[in-house]
C-alpha cells in the first residue's frame, strides 16, 4: 500500500482523505435533521457542533486541496471523459469551499460570532441582517446544490464501476 497516488489506484492519504469527508459531509449535510432532533429531544442546540465540523471540513478541504499539489501521481479519465470529470470535481470542491464560506457569513452576521468548538474566532457583536439573510440564503442554497453534486458523483462512479467495467470503486477502496 503506497501513499501516494498511482495512474491506477489511489493512494492511502487520497483515500483517507477522500472517505472521511465524504463522512463528514454526509453527517454535515443531515445536520438539519439531527440538530432538530437534538432540540426537539433534549432542548440542545447543535449549532455548535454543526459550526465547528463546518469549520473542520473547510480545514481539511485545504489539506486535500495541497495534497492534491504535491501528490502528482493522479488517476486520469480517459481522454473523452476528462471534461466531465474536471466539471463535476470543480463543482464539489468549489461547493466545499462556498458552503462553509456562507455559514461562516451567516453566523457572523447573526451577532453571535463564530467558534470552533469553543475557540472565539469571531467574538460576538452587533447583528448584521443583510448578511446573516443573505449567508442563510446562499448556504441553503448551496447545500441543496450539493446533494444533486454528490448524487452525480456517485451515479457517476456507479457507472464507471459496473457499466464501463473500469474498476473506479476499487480505484478508492
């Protein structure tokens, strides 16, 4: 098992890299299912969690995006698949970064600033509503976007792996 990537298999840190925030993404995005049942059940608010596991993804999205700099040894599409896969990894990596983006906003305008799992990054001040709505607004957005991304992305590795034959699940397992 190698670190780094090769033309035919992903290597161990891609991988890591790549199913733990798939995880994390997963857990984020049914955050508003399980923070109501949170308050619902025990009268807790999971803003908190959902906040610093935000902050966490964008993190680690900046860690995958410098593993992707350095680790050189990519798996490539085929030539005639290589436009739509170069599409639909810039829209997942480009909505890992706007929606932790827009949360970040939302809270800050909200007044209640921002922490990471009890570190103050943006102390509390007034509210600005203009931006709590719009950062609310565009981070709602922008996650329901991301489901029908993510959808396609698995559709798509679902077709490569039993249609083409081509062995991509394995490439990631």
């Amino acid at each position: 098992m190698t670190w780094l990537d090769s033309e035919n298999h992903y290597g161990l840190v891609s991988r890591v890299i790549h199913w733990l925030m798939a995880a994390v993404l997963v857990f984020m995005l049914l955050s508003e299912w399980w923070m109501e049942a949170l308050e619902h059940i025990a009268g807790l608010s999971g803003m908190a969690i959902h906040q610093g596991t935000g902050l966490a993804l964008a993190a680690l999205l900046g860690v995958r995006l410098v593993w992707r700099l350095i680790n050189r040894g990519r798996v490539q599409p085929t030539q005639s698949w290589k436009l739509a896969a170069r599409i639909g990894h810039l829209a997942l990596y480009g909505l890992m970064l706007i929606i932790p983006l827009t949360g970040f906003l939302a809270a800050w305008g909200s007044g209640h600033g921002v922490d990471f799992f009890g570190l103050h990054l943006i102390s509390p001040g007034p509210e600005m509503e203009w931006l709590e709505d719009g950062g609310e607004e565009a981070h709602e957005f922008t996650t329901t976007l991301f489901w029908f991304v993510i959808a396609g992305h698995v559709a798509a590795a679902l077709f490569h792996q039993h249609v083409k034959g081509d062995g991509t699940l394995r490439k990631m397992a």
